[in-house]
C-alpha cells in the first residue's frame, strides 16, 4: 500500500495506527501542507479535495478520507479486529469517532484556520480561540459519554482499541501541540496515555514522521 500524507495530519494519524496495528505494509509519502503541495497539480489528480490521506492499493483510484479508509482496512485485513462484533458496540464505537472526525476535526484543520484569517480578518489570537473551542467542545462531549455510558472499558468500547480510539488519540496529540488544557477530561486523558504505551501508536505519532519539528 502506498498513503499519501504529513506529520501532523490527524486523519493520516488514525489510518497509520490502523495499518500498524494490523501489521500492512505500507510506504507513505510526506506532502509538504505548509508550501501547499496539496493543491498542487499532481495531487489534485489524485484527490480533488487537496487533502490527505489518500490511499492505494493496487489498482484503481485512491482511497479518501481517514473513517472510510478505516472501514476499508477492516474489511479487508480482518484479522486485527479494530471494530467490536456487536451491533450495537460497533455503532458506539463509530459514533464516539465520529464525534471527532466529524464534528471536531474539521473545525481546526488548516484551510479553516487560513480562511478565517485570510478571508474574514481574524486575528491570529482570535482564531486560535475558535480553535480551542472547537477541541474543547469534542473534549467535552467525549468526557461525558466515557464517563458515563457502560461501554467504556480500558479504552472507549471495552477492552480492546477500535476505530474510537484512533480518532480519540488524534485529538489528544491535538491538545499538546496547541496548548489546550485537558485537565477537565480525566477520563479521556486516562485512555489516550494507555494508547501512548502502544507501539503501533508510538510508531505512528505525528512527532515521529519525517518533516516534524524536534519536540
């Protein structure tokens, strides 16, 4: 297999947690976002949306977009389960992801961040503000459904690391890099520290890739 992706790409994060985790083998090549090789020519052939990650394998278009990506290596590499049997557990499991990678992770992502600024105005002070409400109002709702619902184990649904866990880790590493206080989400911190012992999850992290600052 061969992704399409950058350091701190959150979306390519989760997928290459995935591919580790169930031992593919993969080569990955490192867009430069910040000179703007995603909207360049060659890439937009490969995805319109000048966004990573974009998967191949074998022959055919790429895959898009990191949940549909996660579906995809499941189905197709089911011997590392990331995903419960149950039902019911399973739609848990999709919906605490989905909470981040719908409807936080495309608050803060960079296109957003640069059109606030470049197209309304806003300060650089006031959009780091929006950013950090958009982590702590994924933050919030995760902490209070971990905190609460029965299906929470040692990671998001029971024991074992699912596609709620990729997503959550995502966020988490999110946190550090712009300085959001995660006191509040003990519940979530306690999960995402486990996720960090892992070595599939260690290999992947964003500091860890080529083009990534030093600390």
């Amino acid at each position: 297999m061969k992704m399409y992706g950058n350091w701190r790409s959150a979306a390519a994060f989760r997928v290459r947690i995935a591919m580790n985790l169930k031992g593919i083998a993969y080569e990955e090549v490192f867009l430069d976002l910040d000179a703007g090789d995603q909207f360049k020519p060659d890439f937009l052939a490969i995805n319109p949306q000048g966004a990573v990650p974009a998967l191949f394998d074998g022959d055919g278009p790429p895959l898009t977009q990191s949940l549909a990506i996660l579906d995809y290596l499941e189905e197709t590499h089911p011997g590392t389960p990331l995903l419960p049997a149950d039902p019911r557990e399973r739609a848990r499991a999709r919906s605490l992801a989905q909470v981040i990678a719908c409807d936080t992770h495309p608050l803060y992502v960079p296109r957003v961040r640069t059109f606030l600024m470049e197209h309304y105005g806003l300060p650089r002070e006031k959009m780091l503000d929006f950013l950090r409400n958009a982590f702590t109002t994924g933050l919030k709702v995760l902490e209070q459904r971990l905190a609460t619902e029965p299906g929470t184990g040692r990671y998001c649904q029971g024991d074992a690391v699912s596609h709620a866990d990729l997503c959550l880790i995502s966020l988490w590493v999110g946190t550090g890099i712009f300085g959001i206080d995660t006191a509040p989400y003990p519940t979530v911190k306690r999960i995402a520290e486990d996720l960090l012992t892992l070595d599939a999850v260690a290999r992947a992290h964003p500091l860890r890739q080529p083009g990534a600052p030093a600390q």
